[in-house]
C-alpha cells in the first residue's frame, strides 16, 4: 500500500507545484481541473500519514514487546499493538476506495429534469412528489436548489419541472437518481379504491462550464414567449421566457422562472450546454458501463429503477435489490441511506474493475 501511496505522493507534490504557476492560473480551466486533483490527493496524503503512523507504532511495539523487559512498557505496547492491528485494516479499505479514479463529472453541480410518465394524473402528482423528496433532500444538504422552467399537471404536481442544484458534489451523489421511478398507491382521483401503478422519469446531468463546451451562436435560434406560470401582472403580458433551439441537434432548452429575460435566456444557456454535454457523456457512460457490466449506473434512462408502494409503506430500489419499509420519511427527503448504498455497489464494482487489471 506504502508503494502505491507514495506515487500518489509524487503526484500531489507536482500538483502542489503546478497550481502556483502564473500560466496555470490564468489558464481558467487547467487550475480549475487542478484545484479538485488537489483537494482529492490531500485527502489520500493524510490517510497516508496515518497508516505510516500505524505501521511505525506497530513495529514499535513489536520490538518492546519482543524485548520484555519493562512489564509496564510491555502493557502499554500491546494496547498501541492492537490499536494499530485493528486500525490498519480499516485504513487500507478507505485508502483503496480513495485510490479508485475519480469521475471528474462528479464534483459538478447538477440540472434534474422530472418528467410525469405513464399514468395520467396521478403520473404528475407523483413527479410533484418526487420534486419536494428531492427539493428536502437538497436543502437538507445544504445546496442550492433552483428552478429553471416546468409545466404544471391537470390535478396537481408537473406533466415535468427542470430544476438546477448547487453545491459540493451534487452530480456524484444524484447521478444515482437517474431512471424510471414507479409508486404504487390508490390515487387522490380513485373513488373504488384500487392501487394504480405510475411513473415519473428522472433526468440528471452535470452542469457544463462554459470551458466544457463552445457553443457556436449561429447553431441556436432563439425564440422569446410569455411566461405561463405564478409571477403576477408581468404573466403573459411581457415576453420574459426563453426557447432555444441548438439546431444541429435539436435540443431544445427554455426557462421561465425569472422576471427577467437576460437571466431567462442565461439560465436556459446553462441548461443547453448541459445537454449538450450529457450527450457525449452518455456515450461514454454506455461504454463503461458495457465493460463493467454495472447495473447501478447503466445510463439507461429507460430502466426502471425504484418503486414506491405505499400500501406496504416500502421503497424498493431494483438495481441492488435494497428494500427498506421507511417509505414516509423517504418521500420526505431522507434518501441518504438509499444513495450510501448504491454508492457502496458502485464503488465495490469498480475496485473489482481495478484488481483486475492489477
């Protein structure tokens, strides 16, 4: 372990080097890039000390022990023997998920787009649902959630709500969410009582810099409507809202939600570039996922991934086979125990990805 730790040291030695340079710093993306690494490799430099602390304690009372001749010395070595035994078991475990390459995506902030599926009415309360888990959860992480644009249901809920988030981490912990997600429960508009079964699809991308991608001005056409949701006398008179169309691919991204068309039209810019960039990530997360053979990020955006079933008061995610009966504080927002699991199946592939090519 000190052999692989002490290349990574090498590495954190250099970055530290790097990141004081004048060409670096004024190369935005390249220092951008450059500051993560740091912060990443500065975690694994201090588990390293750690373990070097560990391994010199052992071999201390290994020796003190061995020696025998101070009863009290002896005593004392074989409390920090054990200490170290037991530490270093630990430590080496953390150490490999740490050695793990990182998904430089993940440290993105993220745009979630919620779309009502098949199930009508119940279909969007359900997506509305999902909006207010997410919205808790968020805020309970204490990032930034913000709406960008939605349509609202006939009886409630979104047919689909695009909402950014803000934050440390955000696209590596919700990437996760990605998928079909069913609830099984009798509708609000049911009057014989029966269980109906609906969907809502949820969309998660990581939110692009505008070093990710160059979007030429001439491919996007844009197009100024009027806002159809709450926002008082403004509605529907000014033309606040922005559509653009990146032509070459026919992505479309609109925003609404500020009074304002500049920041309309700003927002909807960030969310195009998003898509525009999950497009090629997509791609890519295919392949990996191909060569893993991994369910729990498959990028599969038809798959269906978790169901609600509130008569048996249980969530089930599919994916690992994890059910827990917690559904009311889940639909909540307390979604950490689901995510820490499948955070656990993917980090667990991926080491056994990179033992075999050991």
């Amino acid at each position: 372990m000190l052999d692989k730790l002490q290349i990574v040291k090498q590495r954190f030695d250099e970055v530290s080097d790097l990141i004081i340079q004048p060409d670096i710093i004024t190369d935005q993306k390249r220092y951008v890039e450059l500051n993560k690494e740091y912060k990443d490799l500065r975690l694994l430099m201090d588990k390293r000390e750690q373990y070097i602390e560990f391994t010199d304690n052992l071999a201390e009372a290994e020796a003190i022990i061995a020696d025998g001749s101070d009863a009290e010395m002896v005593e004392m070595a074989k409390m920090q023997y054990d200490e170290a035994k037991e530490g270093i078991p630990k430590l080496d475990d953390e150490i490999r998920v740490l050695l793990i390459p990182k998904d430089p995506q993940d440290s993105k902030n993220a745009v979630v787009e919620l779309r009502a599926g098949t199930g009508g009415d119940e279909a969007s309360i359900f997506a509305g649902d999902l909006f207010r888990m997410y919205t808790k959860y968020c805020e309970g992480r204490g990032w930034k959630v913000d709406t960008v644009d939605y349509s609202e249901g006939t009886n409630g809920g979104f047919k689909e709500i695009q909402f950014e988030v803000t934050g440390n981490d955000v696209y590596g912990t919700l990437k996760f969410e990605a998928g079909v997600h069913r609830v099984q429960r009798v509708p609000q508009t049911e009057t014989q009582g029966r269980v109906h079964t609906s969907a809502a699809t949820v969309m998660v991308f990581p939110e692009a810099e505008e070093f990710d991608v160059e979007i030429n001005p001439k491919d996007v056409r844009i197009d100024f409507f009027c806002s159809s949701g709450p926002g008082g006398q403004s509605v529907n008179t000014t033309y606040s809202a922005v559509r653009l169309t990146h032509v070459p691919t026919g992505l479309v991204a609109q925003c609404q939600d500020q009074k304002s068309q500049h920041k309309n039209k700003e927002k909807a810019f960030k969310v195009l570039r998003s898509r525009l960039y999950d497009m090629e990530l997509a791609k890519k997360n295919e392949e990996d996922a191909a060569l893993r053979g991994t369910m729990v990020t498959s990028g599969d955006r038809s798959a269906k991934i978790r169901t609600y079933n509130y008569s048996q008061g249980r969530v089930t995610d599919h994916r690992i086979g994890l059910t827990l009966y917690d559904l009311q504080n889940i639909v909540n927002g307390d979604i950490q125990k689901i995510i820490d699991e499948l955070q656990l199946a993917d980090n667990t592939e991926k080491l056994k990805a990179s033992d075999e090519h050991l």
